[in-house]
C-alpha cells in the first residue's frame, strides 16, 4: 500500500501497471522549471512509472491490471527496491507544512530513493534549483457568461448571500456568472 501523510500527497513507483483507488488522484510530472514542478492527471499508472499520489492521510491499495493512460514524458523516475541513485535528485517532503519536491541530501555524490517510491532527477530540472512547488496547470480565466435567472440564489464571490445581484460577479447554482 501507499501511505500518505498529512501533507495530502505521497510518490508511488511500480514495475507493474495500477488501477488507482477510489478517493485518490495521481500526477505524472510533465515538466520542470527552477521553481515548479508541472502535474498531469492520469486516470491510473503505467508500469515502470514514478506517480505523485494525492489523497487524504492514510494507505490506499493499489492492484494491478489493464491501464489506458499514456505516461509518455513524465519525468519521475523510481524504483522498485531500495536504491543508491548517483547524483543529484528532488524528492517530495514536507517542510513547515509546505509539500513540494525539495533537493535531496547527497552523501558522496549519491541520495537514497526507498523501495516502491519515486523522485524527481536533477537532469530534469533547472540548474541550481532547491525546491519546487506543485503547478496543476489549471487555467484561471472566466470561460463562459450566464445571466442570473430570477428567483435564483445569489452569493456574492466572499460567500454572503445578496437579496439581488448588481453589477460584478456572483455565484448562482453554484456557478460563477457576471451581471
């Protein structure tokens, strides 16, 4: 099993193809740049592929079986027993309640990556980095605009429920609309 602590997120790597378990999300990384690390969804995991395992705190099964999603480019490495890996690496800690991929601690020009989990090469980053954060990759424009129907519930965007809309945007049926 994975176990995930209470940072939210935890790496899995396994020779073998994953089904993922209900209540958890895994990320393949996708790029790097001296600052980030750029998460992909998959819908379950590729054999002989690093994951980033997102979930609640606890330990989650994971099976084997068939999988669809295609891991091509992700940059996460692993292995399957305990590993001295030579040269520098990013592995995912949490510091003062910060979760991100933190420069490994090298003893003779080699870190230990633990069996079954996965890190981040250095040949995949930016020189010089010493942390990277999670970026999703998730869009922040407004994509559509809904008018407000009458008699609808409106909350204004801190949450306060307004008796009517006036100009600027609103929640109603739990969508961000514009008036």
């Amino acid at each position: 099993g994975v176990t995930v602590g209470d940072g939210g997120y935890a790496t899995l790597y396994s020779p073998f193809a994953c089904i993922v378990p209900e209540n958890v999300t895994v990320y393949a990384v996708t790029s790097a740049t001296s600052s980030k690390a750029t998460l992909t969804e998959k819908e379950d995991i590729s054999a002989a592929q690093g994951a980033i395992v997102a979930a609640e705190a606890g330990t989650y099964m994971f099976t084997f079986g068939e999988v669809t999603s295609d891991w091509s480019g992700n940059l996460l490495k692993g292995s399957a027993t305990d590993t001295e890996v030579t040269g520098a690496g990013y592995v995912l800690s949490t510091v003062n309640s910060v979760t991100g991929f933190y420069a490994a601690k090298l003893t003779n020009d080699k870190f230990q990556n633990n069996a079954g989990k996965a890190y981040l090469p250095a040949s995949a980053v930016t020189a010089g980095a010493r942390f990277l954060s999670f970026d999703f990759g998730t869009e922040t424009a407004i994509e559509s605009v809904e008018s407000v129907e009458n008699n609808a519930v409106v909350y204004d965007l801190s949450g306060r429920r307004v008796q009517k809309a006036q100009k600027g945007l609103y929640i109603v049926n739990g969508k961000v609309v514009i008036k």
